[in-house]
C-alpha cells in the first residue's frame, strides 16, 4: 500500500518499507484493555474499551507514550485478531471501543469496520492531525471523534511536533469530524453514544495560545464538547524544550478554564492536578493483545 493517508504524505509502501510513523502496513498494537481515565461519558463505571496503536504520524516530544509512539513497541495483529480484541472488550463490558492514535490506521480501519461494526459506539481518539480525505472514509464508520486540538500556533507546533502546518490541518479535521458527528446523543446512564469531544492538552507557559485555541473553538463550534486536560507531565528528555520540564500550575490551568467559562462555554470537562503523575499512563505490556 502507497500511503498517503495522513498530512505528512510519505508516499511509502508499507508492506516494504515505513515512513515518518514507523508503521508497516499490518496492525501493531501494545495493549488492549478497559481504561477509566477518560471523560466521564467515554469510561463511565465500565470502562472503555481501549485499544492503543503502536507508532505515531506526529511524535510529540513531549509524548507520555513515548515507548509506542516514537519507539513502536507493540505486537503484530491481523484483522480477524483486532476483531477478536473488540469483541473480547465488549464480553468485559466496555462501553465503547476507543482507538488510541489511530490515526496511520485510519484507512485498514475502515476496511475492517466495514466488514465487521462493534455492538458498541467506535471512539476516534486522535492528535487532529488528520487528512480530510481519510476522515471521509470513516463518515458513518466513527460514531464518537475524541480529537486533540494541540497548536494554533504554527512555530510552536514545528518545535514540538515537527508539523508546522497543525494548526490549520486541525482545524480543517475538526471541521469535518464536526460535519459527520456535531450532533450528540447520550444514553440513559450519561455515557456518549455519538457526537465529539475537543481535547486541549495545557502545556507549561504556554497558555495564551490556549486560550487562542479556546476563542476558535467557541466561534466555530459553539455547541461541541471540549476538554481541558491538566494532566500534562514531564517525560523524555526534554532539554531542547525546557520550558516542559514541568507540570503546569494550578494558576495556569484556571486562567484557561476561568477564560473558557467567561466565554460562556458550558459543555467542558475539567481535570484536576493530580491527574498529572506517571500513575495514570498505562504499561504497554501487551496486555489483551491477540494475534
């Protein structure tokens, strides 16, 4: 396969070769498990059912995942496996099955999902850095997008992740993750059945370009969801970046979710600051992976 299928067009084969995502074409996974740690509506009492990808098209370096975003660390699964993972996480209960980076996938998945469609709401759970083209291809396939909207800025989005062009190649993604799911639907229980949710992780001394981030958001998608993640903790060597050897504050974090509220945003999830620790970042164990 020539792939094409996200914004760094590597135009590789990847049953010979990889690109920048270090992906081959077959998927690699590195743990398939119930996560709580999501928002309320994705984990509920259940758990979602997530399922976490090996490689990554964009590399943060800041990446809490940095063992299987930028070192791949993960195990070769077919399609009739994947099939057999989701359908072992929704026997344990699942409310969703929620796939984590998919994004390098996102064409083998929309292969796969339209052959065989979990009984349960399909999560989206992406950086936004997503060619348009591709999310097409899921209209219909995807029932909840969980994107990140990480940089409006585009030097900073080059010094941390290598991708100058994020913040108007995001912007397009939410635009038509919005298209297909702008509308959202909730069960009895509170727990999300479609729609979207937008993920703005805080990062230190950075947070005037969140509230820039926010003030889009509250023009283009008055009615969407958005996140407000606190949970941003140092990992990796950082020192080409000093200013993200540190959490973030607590004064940083509310002059975001103060700037939000004044705004008049009303559909936000909020976190608290012990969500930044090491604690909450899952082992890549494998756990759950099927061949």
């Amino acid at each position: 396969m020539i792939c094409n299928q996200c914004p760094r067009k590597c135009n590789v084969d990847r049953i010979r070769t990889t690109g920048y995502c270090k992906s081959p074409e077959e998927f690699r996974l590195s743990r398939a498990a119930l996560h709580f740690w999501e928002e309320p509506c994705i984990s509920g009492k259940n758990g979602s059912g997530a399922v976490f990808f090996s490689g990554c098209n964009l590399g943060c370096l800041f990446c809490q995942n940095y063992e299987i975003s930028h070192e791949n660390k993960g195990m070769t699964v077919s399609d009739d496996g994947l099939i057999k993972i989701f359908e072992n996480l929704i026997e344990q209960g699942a409310n969703n099955i929620n796939l984590v980076n998919p994004t390098h996938y996102a064409v083998q998945l929309a292969t796969l999902l339209k052959k065989y469609k979990p009984s349960v709401p399909v999560v989206y759970n992406s950086s936004g850095y997503e060619s348009t083209e591709t999310l097409k291809m899921l209209d219909g396939l995807v029932d909840i997008y969980l994107p990140d909207f990480k940089y409006i800025r585009s030097d900073k989005a080059l010094k941390y992740s290598r991708a100058e062009d994020y913040p108007e190649v995001a912007m397009r993604a939410l635009e038509e993750m919005y298209l297909q799911r702008g509308k959202t639907e909730f069960d009895e229980n509170g727990i999300m059945k479609k729609g979207m949710i937008i993920r703005h992780l805080i990062l230190p001394s950075n947070t005037n370009s969140s509230l820039k981030i926010l003030d889009f958001i509250n023009e283009k998608f008055p009615n969407a969801y958005v996140s407000l993640m606190a949970q941003y903790t140092p990992c990796n060597d950082l020192s080409a970046v000093p200013e993200l050897d540190r959490k973030i504050t607590e004064r940083e974090y509310n002059k975001v979710v103060d700037y939000a509220l004044n705004l008049g945003m009303d559909k936000i999830f909020i976190q608290s600051g012990e969500s930044a620790d090491e604690k909450f970042i899952p082992d890549f164990d494998f756990t759950g992976i099927i061949k």
